[in-house]
C-alpha cells in the first residue's frame, strides 16, 4: 500500500525517522477537509511510544476533519544546516502516515499535556495545576502512526 522512496539513497533509516520526530519542534498535520480539500495546519507535538501526540481547541475545523476521516499525515524538518560556500541547505524531512484519535480517558489527557508541557516549558512551574484546570477544555488527539519514512534532503 506504501509508496517506495523514489531516491533511495536519501532515504533515511526507522531509527533515523524517529530521532527527527524526537527532536522536532512544530510540524504540519495533513487532514481531509472540508468539500474534500485537505487542510495542513502547523503544530506542536510530542513523540512517545511510536506515537505522536498534539493539543488543541475541543472544536473546530481540525476536530471536524478527524471526525470525518481519521487517516492523516505529519511532517517534520529538521533545522538543516547551511553550507559554509553555498546557499543551499541539508536537512532530514519526515512524514508519518495514520489514524489520528481524540484521547477521551482523562488521565490519558493529563498525561499527553505533562508530556507536551515538558518538551515545551521543562522549567515552567505550575504547569501541573494548569493542564487541571483546562483539561475539559483541551483536545487532546493521538495519531497511531502505520507508516513512516524519511529522507536526508541536500539542496543544490
């Protein structure tokens, strides 16, 4: 069902794809839209447990989406590096392929947000209290990933 990587040579290993995952910052999470259109929006998220995790508003485009169709994409840059002699960057893309889910079971919340508030704010106190008292107001979804590739990007 999964497309092979047409330069193969940059593909980048499981274990590569994750280490971008873990790392990331912000993605872009791919979802069927309204009238068919897909709908890409950028977010925060957290990697743990072959998963991917990411909060939100509790409705909205991006819940009606999931909603509708549960099968979604996410992808991640990496920061690159830039050459020294020329303009160009290298940098690792990943794309994660899936179901995504909105987590009902409270604890299960609370522990996403712990996980996303100590990627985010390691430092910041209260933190705990916070997730508390927005966490029936919070969305939290869960993207099962089926499908996973990488690739090391140079630019020229």
């Amino acid at each position: 069902m999964w497309r092979e990587m047409r330069r193969k040579g940059q593909q980048l290993t499981h274990e590569e794809s994750e280490e971008v995952l873990a790392q990331g910052r912000r993605g872009v999470l791919a979802v069927l839209g309204d009238g068919g259109y897909p709908y890409a929006l950028p977010l925060n998220y957290v990697y743990a447990d072959g998963r991917l995790r990411f909060h939100g508003a509790v409705e909205g485009h991006k819940l009606d989406a999931i909603t509708s169709c549960d099968r979604c994409s996410f992808c991640v840059l990496s920061d690159g590096q830039a050459s020294d002699e020329h303009w160009w960057l290298t940098f690792r893309s990943v794309i994660a392929f899936g179901r995504i889910r909105l987590v009902d079971d409270p604890d299960a919340k609370r522990a996403a947000l712990w996980e996303l508030a100590s990627k985010y704010f390691p430092t910041l106190e209260g933190e705990r209290e916070h997730i508390e008292r927005s966490l029936a107001r919070t969305a939290v979804l869960e993207l099962e990933i089926e499908h996973l590739t990488g690739k090391l990007v140079k630019e020229r």
